[in-house]
C-alpha cells in the first residue's frame, strides 16, 4: 500500500471517530444561499483579495472583476478603522498598497489608527497601475454590496470582533448570504454563538495535526481552508472524514489545480479566478 494511501485511511479513520456531532451539524443544518453553494459538488473558485492580478487587491474595481471573471465567491480582508468602521484591507498597515506615507509622512501607518474620513484620503489603486488613481479603500459595507450584486463574498477577518460582524450581515440581510472565515478560532466560535446559521471557515496554516481538528471542531465552521503548501490528498481525506468541506489557499498554477482536482479539494482561493476556472474544468474533463 502507498505510504499516502496509509496515511488517508489511518487520518480519516482517527478523525471521523473523534468528530462530535456538533462538527456535522455546523456543515449540515443551515440553509441559505451560502450554505447552498458551499454544500453543491464540485469545485468552488475563489477570488483572492479580489481579480488581485487584474485591479488593486481589495478594492472595488477587484471585487467587480472577480465577479465578471465568474468566481464563485470574492474573498477581503477587513480591519477596523479608528472610528470603529469595518474597511477593507489585507495589511495591517497601509504602506503597501496606498499613498498614505507619502501623504502624511513616517512608516508603518496602521489602519487602526485612521478613521473613516483620513482613510478615503488616500489612494488605493496608483501603486497598481495608474489607471486606477483615485480608487479608495472600501469599507467592508460597500464591498458587500458590490460583490453579492453578482457573486458570494468570503469575509476574511484580520481585525475586530465577532459582534461588529454580525450586526452588519444582520443588518444587510446577508446573514445567510456569505461566508466568514479567519485564522482566529475564537472569533469564529464568537461568530457561531451570535449567529448560528453564518457559514464559517476556519483558516489553518504550517503543519496540519488531528489536534488542530479538533480546536476546529469548537467553532462552528463548516469548511477548513488550509495552506497549500501543507494540503495533500490525506489533509483533505481528513477534514473530509470529519463531515466538513476542505478549502485550500492560495493557488495560481494550473497543474497545482489539476492536483487538488484530483485529490478531491471543494474551493481553491487564487489570485488568477478565471484561470483557476479553466484549469478545474480541464481537470475535470480529463478525469
């Protein structure tokens, strides 16, 4: 017997006799449309930051791409801003992808400490190509509303609390309409508890281990998102065994995909949606 093929019997079988019945009923008991969409077979697109390879990662002009790209869901990352306002951004700083240094001086600038009205100062797209000067940081509000015009979002948190969240899906409506996910297990078990039915996803990253399993299992999420480099077929056999849908990040070579086609993944999140797409389905169709 193949040594991988040992590894997926022995972690499947160790895993599906310590899932409790609180992990299958997170994955199994909401309805929605995000519910709908994560439990349908095949594999979901993700769009990473947005089309991030075609427009600024996690602006407006990305989320509109990813959705004419045909992803399935447009992931962003949020913070707070020093007014308490969900924005948008990966860093935690906004050296990176806007003019903020250049604008007011020093390095290191944390979103954190900038509020609503200093943000939509800056440029969030010159860094990019110039073409898209003049674009601005979305709060978390107006990226929703681009992206469900067309798509699912996939809310990654990087900042701020359970609560905040979920009053904002709660007041959208969107409650049962998106995906959360974030590397904070607590938040996530934080989310589940205010909203039972929000679908979650658990993010995980550097070795994969049955006891982080069961860390996960204490949230409430209905899908693991692991990082690819750690993602093989007895990663994906294992979050499988435990009633749950395995997700992996970040993706953009087309034989990696045909890979994780094959070793059977749910959702692949990617800078490169459409190609992504056309790899799956060249993957599928070989198969």
């Amino acid at each position: 017997m193949h040594r991988t093929t040992i590894r997926v019997f022995l972690y499947g079988a160790y895993w599906l006799a310590a899932s409790s019945n609180a992990s299958h009923s997170a994955a199994q008991s909401a309805t929605g449309a995000a519910a709908q969409l994560v439990a349908q077979a095949g594999v979901l697109v993700i769009a990473h930051r947005g089309d991030s390879k075609v427009a600024p990662e996690n602006t407006l002009p990305a989320f509109a791409s990813a959705v004419q790209a045909g992803a399935d869901l447009v992931e962003l990352d949020y913070y707070h801003s020093a007014d308490s306002v969900p924005v948008v951004c990966h860093d935690a700083d906004l050296d990176r992808t806007t003019n903020a240094v250049s604008l007011w001086g020093g390095s290191k600038i944390k979103i954190t400490d900038k509020t609503l009205t200093e943000l939509k100062l800056l440029d969030a797209g010159n860094w990019f190509a110039k073409r898209f000067t003049g674009t601005h940081i979305p709060t978390l509000a107006e990226a929703l509303d681009s992206i469900q015009a067309g798509s699912t979002t996939l809310v990654e948190r990087k900042g701020g609390d359970p609560a905040a969240c979920v009053e904002l899906l709660r007041q959208k409506k969107l409650l049962d309409q998106v995906v959360v996910q974030a590397f904070d297990w607590k938040y996530l078990a934080g989310c589940h508890r205010l909203a039972p039915n929000l679908v979650l996803a658990a993010l995980g990253h550097k070795e994969f281990s049955p006891e982080k399993l069961d860390e996960i299992a204490k949230t409430g999420a209905a899908i693991v998102a692991w990082e690819d480099r750690f993602t093989d077929e007895s990663t994906i056999a294992a979050i499988h065994a435990r009633g749950w849908k395995a997700w992996v990040w970040t993706v953009d070579q087309p034989q990696r995909v045909a890979e994780l086609v094959g070793a059977k993944i749910d959702g692949i999140i990617s800078n490169q949606p459409e190609m992504t797409r056309k790899a799956v389905l060249a993957a599928q169709a070989a198969r």
